[in-house]
C-alpha cells in the first residue's frame, strides 16, 4: 500500500502512528449509515451518542483475518481484530489483544447469506467499533451493523485522526474518547472469541469480497406465484399486513402475502436456511441476533441467494433469492407507534426482497428512518414505488387468474400428437396448463387427470387410433381459465410404408455399398438392412433403425441375398426384392483393359474399354492421359467403377492427347491398356 510519505513528517505522535495505515482503510467499503434513530441538529454527535449507549464495547483497531462460514445452518463473517485502544468496556484489556467480530451473513460452503447493511471488512482495515454482545452466546457483532464500524482515517490537511464514513467523518479527539467514555454503563456480558471459532483458531483468512451474490430477486414473482411471508407468533400482523399492503400497490409484478405463524424460532434459526422459498419475519429476541439494549438497528433483513439461476430484468442480471430473513428489532424507534412498526417491517422485507438503502430520505428504504410515521400514514415514496418496479416488472391490473389461451394447434405423426397453444395476453399469468381431450366437439373431457404441463406445447406419444378434439387451460394460484378452442386431432389409421425403390449395391473387394430411395407412400421412421446366406433368409445380418438411406460396410467374403424394409411404428413396410451381392477377396491384380477407343466431339472426348474378359475383376479403372506418349499423366482415379462396357467422357482443350486406362483392384493395377491418341479440334 503506497503512502504520502512527504505529508507525513508534518503530523504530530497520534496521527504518524494511524498515517500507517490511514490509506489501508480506503479499503473499506463505503458504508452507510444504518437505519437509526432520526438524526437532530448534530447527526454526527447524535449518532456517535446512541452507538456508545447501544454498545458493550467500544475499541480501535486492525483487521487482520476476515473469513465466512457456515455455522448452526447460518452463515457469519468472522473478522479478526487487533485491539489498539478501548474506549468502552474492559479497561484492563492489553494493547494487542485480538478479538473476533461476528456478523450474520457472507459466502462460505457454497451458501450466500446476504444481509443487507451489514458491515464489510478487509484485512487492514482500521476502525473504531462499537459492539454489542450477542443474548445467545456472547459473541461481538457491531450495533447499527455497518453503521458500528467508524473507519479512522487522517485529514491531511488537518492533520488529525478522523473517525466516521461519509457525512460522519470528523475529528478522532479527546472530545471523541470523552463522549464514549460518558455513554451508559454495559453490563452485558461478553466473549471475545466465538466459542466455535476457538477450535479453528489456526489462522487461514481469506479475505471476504464485498460482492455476496446480489443482486437478487424472487423469480418466482414472474408467474404469479408470489413470496409468502411467514411471520414469528406474538407480533403484529397489522403491521405484517400494513406492510405488505404498502409494497403490493406499487404496481409491480411482486404480490407478498402473509403466510402462516408460528412459535418463537430458537438456536438462530431465524435465520438459518431452510430453503423454504418464502420470507420469514421474526420480532427480534428469540433471534438472537439484536442485543435487547440495542436501539441503533432497526432490523436485519435480507436473504438466501441461488447464483445458478440468474435472470437479466433491463441490463440487470440477478440471482434467485430461496428465502428472505426479515428480523424486527422490538425496541424503539420500531415501536414508536404503530405506524413506525409498519414502515419498519416493509424497510426489512425491501431488503428480503431485493432493494438496498435508498438516497432519498423519504423513502421508506432510507437508510435513517423518516420521522413522519409517529404522525402520518405510512405510505411509499415515489423513489420506493421506483425500486420495487424496477426488480420486477410492471403489471397492469393486480393479480388474477389467467384467460384461457387463445389458440391450440396440433400436428399428428402416425401415433405422436404435438399440440402447441398461445397464452392470452390478457389476465393474470399463466403457472401451468391442462389438456383436455374429448371425443366429440365441445364434448366431455376423458383425460382424468388431465395433461398437465408448465410449457406452452405438449407431445403425447403412443396415442391409440382416432379422432380427438383437443383443448387447454391456464391456471395460476389464483384460478383456472376457461378452455381455449378446440383443435381436430386424427390419429390412425395405421399404415406401414411401402418398399423402398432403386435398391443397389456396388461391390469393390470385400467392401459394399448399398444405396435406395424413400418408399413412395407411408412414413418411414427408420430402415432395416437384412442379410442371408440363401434367398428370402437373414441369417447373415440385421441392421435396425438405419435413417439414412445408404450404407457402407465390410464383409467376409461370400454370396449374400439383401434386402432393405423401411418400418414405422405400425410395422414393417414390405421388403426389396434381394439383390444378391457376391464379396470376392482378389487373388491378383486384374489384367489391362481391351479395346480403347477414343472419339473427340465439340471439345468434349468420349473414352471407351473393354473390362478383360480373364483373371481378376477390375473394381476401377484409372485414366492417364499426356501431350506425349511418353509423358502421360494421372488423369483420375476411380472415375469408372466395374462395368463391362466402360465410357468416360471428359472436356478438354484444342490438342493432341494420348490416353491409356489401367484397371485396378485391392490387388494392384494392371498393365496400362494400349496407348491412344485422340485430337480434340475447337
Ligand atoms: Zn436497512
């Protein structure tokens, strides 16, 4: 970390020694304030009063370890801290003692837990903490979250230690220290060290990063299904509902709905993951996570995220949430009227379902709690309407049922029905559609149950001979549409292709080709290839499910009766005649070709041969061809296959060639042919 060496001879003891690592806290993170008390005329003394009256202990220190895991089905950052100074609480705790910052959320084990407004460190970070223990086991977390850690850093210009973010920076002074110093009395007890970090107490930090998965929405918002929010037993469901009423009328697509109650969830359960899929609101103490003298911290809202699903709403990419926390902190200014109670819960369930703290200050999402709602209605801002919309999008109308789908369509292939359908664009979304099948128009539906399905096309195989009409609904939570049109589906009857035609086979060696054309009515869903060693018989070979309409192989040599049978799904079309088919190992090159003749026409040469009419059969012939009898060269290879009347034909320009034919097999090549001349005239 470079420093402003040059600046710093001019500081005095106190701001040389936090010079060093003044610019190690620009790693922090610019933080804001938690949602706290409303500020007076001096939000800097105001703040630092209740953070030193809310908190046990008060230190400056260095991080030097920060690490997440997953403990007691939670995920908590653990930061290591170097205590420098104590300005609240164990006076007797010596310089250098390490103490262990715990906070609800990070990524550890392949679980995010995000929270939002917790506080983020780094190693190097130097800061003045203010911290509270936790009821459950004593561990230090930062009241007011974020707003519990004050980086220190130096005004250079001053030349004093600065504590506090943003619009809190001001003198790190006596006055500072005396002020804490002043601040009620903590009796709470404390440890510094989690029990369950001891046993890890081998450092290995690795450095927590800022990003823990957000953003994130609740997919599920998209087809109408909603998020639930389950709540504690014991609060306020008015103020449960006044909050979910606020958000539910703000035009978007997200609809919350207050689910079930239930006893007090022990051992932080109130947030440990359950993947439940709904949001979870607990009223504070049994949670264990908001020290009951603690009045900074509203709550502790936010969630689960499954970063495998992202979803782009805009040019955003967002993760799944799989469960939101929404921990209510009871104590004041929560509970100032019951109006503040609403816009409390609907500030935490904003962050369990994706917003983060909004500049504007008469947001319900504001970091600092507007004043307003001891008096006024609770109301959202335009900034807060804003927020939501902008995570899911619009809908026209509130919630419905779906209309019924506009249109069906169906294609049939012998026994397969596809059936595809078109989603009305009006009514509420679409979460899954039924088919119906009847036997007449408008007839009673057969299908019991009927053919579910989440997409917006079905195939059905296997679908026994006749005529069928088809219709579809839409469903969502909210209701069943009524059917769509119906469409005419004709299955059957059942006919096999016909023969293939143009069967051939063309034998060089011991390799064979076969070669045949799509039978000419039926539909063909695959050919087979059947082999035997006598006529009508395929005792040799059988080939199935053969698409193409060629096939190449090697054979041991033989006589062989094939034939190809193209099959559907209601049998077996009739075969081709057999084509005997006769494999030959060579036992010598072939003899020359007889007879060459050549004739020219128009530029275009006409060659022709006689195969030898003793030893070997040719499977190919090769032309050479030259400007002298003496230099002649390959013309082609393989151009003529066996036949016993060969012909070439070829163009060539104005000239005198001289052309000879070689035949070929497996073997080797015969003698060439006599040479020939032919004149080719423009
Ligand atoms: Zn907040």
């Amino acid at each position: 970390m470079p420093r402003p060496a040059h600046a710093s001879w001019s500081l005095n003891t106190v701001a040389r020694r936090a010079l060093r690592y003044a610019l190690l806290v620009a790693l922090l993170a610019p933080a804001s304030p938690a949602w706290s008390q409303a500020p007076t005329d001096s939000p800097r003394e105001t703040a630092l009063a209740q953070l030193a009256d809310a908190a046990t202990l008060v230190v400056r220190g260095r991080v030097h370890g920060v690490e997440a895991r997953a403990a007691n089905r939670a995920v908590y950052t653990y930061a290591t801290v170097a205590v420098d100074e104590v300005l609240k609480g164990a006076g007797d705790m010596a310089s250098g003692t390490t103490l262990v910052v715990k906070t609800l959320g990070g990524a550890a084990d392949g679980l995010v837990l995000h929270v939002a407004d917790a506080p983020t460190f780094s190693v190097g970070d130097e800061a003045i903490l203010f911290l509270a223990p936790r009821p459950g086991d004593g561990s230090l977390y930062p009241v007011g979250l974020s707003t519990g850690v004050w980086p220190v850093s130096i005004d250079l210009t001053g030349g004093g230690p600065q504590a506090g973010h943003d619009e809190w920076r001001g003198p790190f002074d006596t006055a500072f220290r005396d002020r804490v110093a002043r601040s009620l009395p903590a009796l709470a007890p404390y440890t510094l060290v989690p029990a369950e970090w001891a046993p890890y107490s081998q450092p290995s930090y690795v450095l927590l990063t800022t990003d823990w998965g957000g953003p994130a929405r609740w997919h599920q918002a998209d087809d109408g299904r909603g998020v639930t929010v389950n709540f504690q037993t014991g609060g306020s469901v008015a103020a449960i509902d006044g909050a979910l009423a606020l958000w539910n009328a703000a035009g978007s697509v997200l609809s919350l709905r207050r689910g079930a109650d239930g006893p007090a969830p022990l051992d932080r359960v109130c947030a440990g993951f359950t993947g439940s899929g709904t949001i979870e609101l607990s009223w504070g103490g049994p949670c264990e996570e908001i020290a009951p003298t603690d009045t900074a911290t509203v709550g502790i809202g936010g969630g689960y995220i499954t970063p495998g699903r992202p979803k782009t709403v805009g040019t955003t990419v967002f993760a799944d949430f799989v469960q939101g926390i929404a921990i209510l902190n009871p104590n004041r200014p929560n509970a100032a009227s019951a109006n503040c109670t609403v816009e409390a819960v609907a500030h935490l369930l904003g962050h369990a379902f994706g917003l983060g703290h909004s500049d504007v200050a008469t947001a319900i999402m504001a970091a600092v709690p507007r004043g307003s709602c001891t008096t006024a209605t609770p109301s959202l801002d335009a900034d807060d309407r804003d927020g939501i919309r902008a995570i899911y999008a619009d809908i026209a109308s509130g919630p419905s049922r779906p209309d019924a789908p506009t249109a069906i369509s169906s294609s049939t292939l012998l026994s397969t029905v596809a059936l595809q359908w078109t989603p009305a664009v009006t009514g509420g979304p679409a979460y899954s559609y039924s088919l119906e099948a009847a036997g007449s128009p408008g007839g009673p539906n057969f299908l019991n149950p009927p053919f579910t399905t989440t997409g917006r096309a079905l195939t059905v195989a296997g679908v026994p001979p006749g005529t069928y009409y088809v219709r579809v609904r839409a469903s969502n939570p909210l209701g069943t549409s009524g059917v769509s049109p119906e469409t005419q589906v004709v299955v059957g009857p059942c006919t096999v292709p016909s023969a293939p035609t143009a069967f051939s086979a063309t034998v060089d060696g011991l390799n064979v080709a076969f070669t045949w054309s799509p039978p000419t009515s039926g539909l063909t869903q695959f050919y087979r290839l059947s082999a035997g060693f006598a006529s009508g018989r395929a005792d040799a070979a059988v080939l199935d499910g053969l698409t193409a309409t060629s096939y190449s192989t090697v054979a041991p040599a033989g006589s062989y009766y094939v034939r190809v049978t193209a099959v559907n799904v209601c049998g077996d079309g009739p075969p081709t005649p057999d084509t005997l088919v006769q494999l030959r190992s060579c036992s010598a090159a072939p003899n020359a070709p007889t007879n060459l003749r050549a004739a020219s026409s128009g530029g275009v040469v006409t060659l022709a041969w006689d195969a030898p009419v003793a030893g070997d059969r040719p499977a190919r012939y090769r032309i050479r061809a030259g400007l002298s009898p003496t230099d002649l060269g390959l013309l082609g290879s393989g151009v003529v296959t066996s036949d016993s009347r060969p012909v070439l034909t070829a163009s060539a320009g104005a000239g005198t060639y001289y052309v000879q034919v070689i035949s070929t097999n497996t073997c080797g090549d015969s003698a060439p042919s006599v040479t020939t001349p032919v004149t080719v005239t423009p």
